[in-house]
C-alpha cells in the first residue's frame, strides 16, 4: 500500500518561485532570501523571457516588480491571469518619486496576492511566499 503513495510523492515538483526583477542587485537579493528559505528559485531580468519559461516548466509562485522595460508589472499580472490563473502573484516596486503604494494597491486590486514596497520587509515577504505556496491561503 505505501508504494503508490511513495512513488507519488517522489513525483512531486517541489514549489518553485519565479522572480521577474530587471535590477540585477534586486533580483539577486530575492533569490537569496528565497533560498536561504529553502525554496526553489528561477529568476529572470525580463519579463518576456520568464513567461517563456513559464510556458515549459510548473511555477507554484511569481514575484514581479511593476516597472521593468519591455512589459511591465501590469502586463505579467494581465497576462498571467490568462495563461496560468491558479498561479499566485506578488508585486513588488520601489524607489521612484512617485507615491508606489498607489501602484502597488492598483496591483493587488487587479489581482495580485501581495504587494511588498521595497526596501522590502524580509520577514513579510517570506510570510505571504509561505501562505501562499503552502497552505494556499491569501496572505494577511
């Protein structure tokens, strides 16, 4: 009885973040903190090149900043929501002189789980990845 249960555990792809972040620095930093946290993690400088990936290989969570070149925050959510709608989302962004929090509540009212200004909150950010990929609950 425990073979069919093994075997499909074993078959199992662990949960794997994908982060969309054209700050080099920025995206390094996730995909440590990521890591050391025990998660899988794929990170991409461009939006375009990470929907590829996307298209080829499970992704349990996506973490994208809003303002990148080529197609923006905005347009991954849009276009996740078409392609891979049971996957969550968190929108991330920083640094400008505009007011970020706008844009990062626009974010989550079209459907982002999360939505993180940066510098980020570390232990925020891991809490809603956790809620997110584990128990699948919307974070707080």
């Amino acid at each position: 009885m425990a073979g069919p249960i093994l075997a499909a555990m074993e078959d199992a792809t662990p949960p794997r973040i994908l982060i969309i972040e054209d700050h080099p620095e920025h995206r390094d930093y996730l995909a440590a903190l990521l890591r050391r946290a025990g998660h899988l993690v794929v990170a991409f400088g461009s939006a375009p090149a990470a929907l590829r990936y996307m298209a080829d290989h499970p992704v349990s969570l996506v973490i994208t900043d809003i303002f990148m070149p080529e197609m923006d925050g905005f347009e991954v959510l849009k276009t996740l929501q078409q392609t891979h709608p049971q996957v969550p989302h968190i929108a991330v962004s920083g640094g400008a002189s505009y007011d970020r929090s706008d844009f990062l509540a626009c974010m989550q009212n079209l459907g982002a789980r999360a939505a993180f200004a940066k510098p980020l909150d570390a232990a925020a950010l891991l809490g809603a990845v956790s809620l997110l990929i584990g128990a699948g609950e919307e974070p707080a």
